[in-house]
C-alpha cells in the first residue's frame, strides 16, 4: 500500500506541495486543483494547458514523485442534463493531459440520476458511455477509477461492482471511499469494501463525524470511521494500490499532517488488528 496525498491539500502551488511533502515523506500525489505557475487562479486538472501541465510534469520529475491520478471532475453531473459528446470531449482532454505527466489513472464519477433518485438502477446507457470510456482510457494506456459517492448510480459497494462488472474492461477500476458509501447507507463499510474488492486501486482516506445536522468531515481518527478494519481488510487482501488522503478540511496543511500522523499510526494497529 503506498500512501498519496491530493496535492491542493497540500498546497495549490504543486511545486510547493511537493516541496512541504518532502518533508512529510510524502512522494505521491493525486491532482485536483492547480495553480498553474506563473498564474494567479486555480484551475481544475483537466482545464490547464499543455505548457502548464508539461511544467507540473517537469517539477514531479526534479523531485523524483510520482502523479498517481488526475481527477478532473468526469462525469458528476446528472445524467439527463450532461451534453455527452462534450463531456467524453473532457476525457480525451483529460487522457492527453495524463500522457505528459506520466499519471496511469484519472478519477471518474458515476453520473447523478435525474432529480437525484436513488432506486439502484443503472440504466443500459450509463453503462455504454461507460464502456466507451473505457475503451479510449485503454487506448491511452490508463485506467480510470470508478469514485462511489451518495449521489451517483454508483452509491453503495454492490452497486458501483455491478457497474464494473458490466462494463467488463480491464481499463475501468475503482476509488474506494468509505465515506461516502456510509453516506449512501452501509453502515458496515467492510460489507461494501468486499463487493468492490477485486477492482480496488485506490482508497480515499479521511474520516468524518454525524449529528442531527448531517455529516462534517474530520481530521483522520476524530470521526465514526472504522479505519482500522478497513485497513484490516486491505492488509488481508494483500493491497497493492495507494491509499490517498484528502478530505478538505481547513487549514489544509495543518489537517493533511494531522492526517497523515494518524494514518500511519493506524496502518500500524491494524497490522495487529
């Protein structure tokens, strides 16, 4: 399991991220948002130029780190309201983008339904643009990882493994997050890990509390999360891919090291878990 960070919870500024990750003994990270350099706004992923991302790719390659994943915000939008040329049009722009900096995975959603329903349903389209997804991510040479969350058609564990399954493409795996499948209703998140386990490549790691207001995200190891089963599980199964922190939680920098002691405290309980 190699531990990752996204970027801008480090700082917006990659060069700086990675300057303060060194620190950290962090030498792998996921991109989300940029501040391209020499700009003043940031900028999503998959929106900077060429030029741009040859530069970030030129400053992992000074600092030996690894680009792990992009995620540009694929396919968030709800289902009936996407204008799908334009969005596969963000993907090829996207898989362009992850050749010239050398990342082997971007991070894609799994649609809203329409009016946000939640009936466990996926209709035969979503699965086709899926696959064409994939088709041209394995053109490309990369993976693209399926992220559950409470919104999506791909909400819980069984029904973000139902989508892999048929799609049936080696170039489509999944983002783990345990958050967001309690969010969608497991209350036992091993039980939805074990529905998605054989597509696993990463896992979002943050934690979270609940109250009648609903959910707040927390410094990792100051929620509800069972994190040391989970990692249990992993550990099991022998899990090979990163474990990436990222929870937006201000001030970043203060909570990704909060974070980041946490999760090296819990890797080595649930060795003994």
């Amino acid at each position: 399991m190699r531990i990752a960070v996204v970027s801008d919870e480090i700082s917006e500024d990659f060069a700086e991220a990675v300057e303060l990750g060194s620190l950290l003994e962090i030498d792998t990270y996921e991109l989300r948002w940029v501040r391209p350099p020499g700009g003043l706004r940031h900028r999503r992923i998959g929106d900077i130029s060429d030029d741009a991302a040859a530069s970030l790719a030129a400053t992992a390659r000074r600092h030996g780190v690894t680009i792990s994943a992009l995620s540009p915000g694929l396919f968030h939008g709800r289902w009936d309201d996407l204008a799908l040329g334009y969005e596969l049009a963000r993907l090829d722009r996207a898989l362009h983008l992850a050749q010239i900096l050398g990342a082997q995975a971007i991070i894609v959603h799994g649609f809203r339904p329409p009016d946000d329903r939640r009936n466990g349903v996926c209709p035969p389209t979503v699965i086709e643009v899926l696959s064409e997804a994939a088709s041209r991510a394995r053109d490309a040479g990369c993976t693209l990882l399926l992220r559950n969350a409470p919104d999506s058609y791909a909400d819980s564990g069984a029904h973000t493994a139902s989508i892999v399954h048929a799609v049936r493409s080696p170039a489509l795996a999944v983002s783990w997050d345990p958050c967001h499948a309690v969010r969608a209703g497991e209350t036992a998140i091993r039980d939805g890990y074990e529905w998605v386990a054989p597509f696993v490549r990463d896992v979002r790691v943050k934690d979270q509390r609940h109250d009648e207001h609903g959910y707040e995200y927390t410094v990792l190891a100051e929620g509800m999360m069972d994190w040391i089963g989970q990692l249990a599980v992993l550990r099991r199964d022998g899990y090979q891919g990163t474990a990436t922190l990222g929870a937006q939680i201000e001030p970043r920098l203060l909570s990704t090291m909060q974070s980041l002691d946490a999760l090296r405290r819990l890797l080595r309980a649930a060795r003994t878990a």
